[in-house]
C-alpha cells in the first residue's frame, strides 16, 4: 500500500515545505500538488528542512480530476459539512479503514485543500470518502501543515510496515469494483444526480477486502448478463 499526499491550489510555499517536512518525518515520500500557484520555490525548500528530495520529485497535475486517475482510494480532509457527502469519518477511524483494504487498494491519497476555503465541494465528490480533524474550538482553524502532520503521524505505521518488511503488490480491486459499478449504473441509466447514487458509492468505499472480492464477482456477473442482453 502506498500512500500520497495531495495538496489542492496550497497558495503558501512555506506550507509546501513543511508539508514535506511532515511527511518525512513520518516515512512518506510521496507529495503530489495540484495547480500550486508558485512551485518551485526557495521559501519551499527553506523550510522544507533535510526534506529537499520530496520535493524535488514532488508530482504536479492541473487538476484534481487528473491526480485521482493514478489512485485507487482516496480520502478528502474537511471540516465543513457538505451535501455531497452525509458521513465524515474521524481521523482515528483511517487505520481501520485502510487496514481492511490491504489487498484491494494499491495507491491511498489524502487529499487536502488550500488554506484560503479548502476544497470544494466539487473536489470533495471526486474522493471516496471524507475524514476529519475534531477541534475543541472552530478558530484558529489548523494550518495546512499541521493538518498534513496529524494525518501522517495517525498513519506512519503504515510506512513502517512498508519499509520493514515486503508487501506484494495489492491488486487495485477497489477501484475495478467502483468502475464496474459506475458502468452498470450508466448502463441502467441510474442519474447521478439522483440523492442516492453518492450514496452507493460511499458505502461501496468502505468494503474491506473480502467484500469487494465479492461485491466485485457480483457486479462483474451482472455486467456480463446486461452485455449478453
């Protein structure tokens, strides 16, 4: 399982930096950023201290949209409730989450939106699901950085076991069952504007291993037998 930090429009590069810093810390190495307004940048790697190569291998995609294609499970950093999504998931809860998709999900992104709003709600629908931070008071809200250190450090132990021992490569079943579900329901021309269709989608997100095996098997017999029709 590998696990990337995405981070949406950040408009400080010092935040890159210590985003970066972060993350090392904790034994990632992967930092993605999307449409960062002033990337490279020297007050980046100032305070990007002993962190310097994440960095500079640090991926840059235009979009959202773009960065997710190369992901099979992703999971939106928010604090304001939304409508696209009615279930937010405590930062504690993560560990237990991925746990259960060890053998489904190949590549995991956190994904993080800029300090000015965070992400839109737009960006928030393209990711699985939501997690949060809980705050004994709304303001100060975290700093960009501290948010990306919480949830690196409520993870590291799976950069630890990353680097401790082998892991075969997961299969990326996850992201096979969510495509041939959307097909599906495209294929029964079931809206997606419907109330339910995200939904469906949420609950699928959640399925540990063994159940998307299933689900999967499922939805691929199903395909066949609409395709045959």
């Amino acid at each position: 399982m590998n696990i990337v930090f995405i981070l949406v429009e950040p408009s400080l590069p010092e935040n890159i930096g210590a985003a970066a810093r972060a993350i090392n810390t904790m034994g990632f190495d992967s930092l993605w950023l999307v449409n960062p307004p002033n990337f490279p940048n020297e007050k980046s790697f100032h305070v990007a201290h002993g962190s310097h190569e994440i960095l500079s291998k640090a991926i840059i995609f235009p979009d959202l949209a773009q960065a997710l294609l190369n992901v099979d499970f992703s999971i939106a950093t928010s604090m304001k409730k939304r409508s696209v999504r009615q279930d937010y998931h405590h930062i504690d809860l993560l560990p237990e989450i991925l746990n259960s998709k060890k053998k489904s999900a190949n590549t995991i992104a956190l994904v993080f939106g800029g300090e000015e709003s965070g992400l839109s709600n737009e960006q928030v629908s393209l990711c699985d699901i939501i997690s949060f931070i809980p705050l004994k008071q709304k303001y100060p809200s975290l700093n960009l950085s501290h948010a990306v250190m919480l949830y690196a450090f409520t993870l590291s132990p799976f950069s630890t076991a990353r680097k401790k021992k082998h892991i075969s490569a997961p299969t990326g079943k996850y992201q096979k069952m969510v495509d041939l579900a959307e097909d599906i329901m495209k294929e029964v021309n079931f809206k997606k504007d419907s109330n339910i269709y995200p939904r469906i989608f949420e609950r699928l997100a959640l399925l540990g291993d063994d159940d998307v095996n299933l689900v999967l098997s499922f939805l691929d017999k199903l395909s066949k037998k609409l395709n045959a029709g």
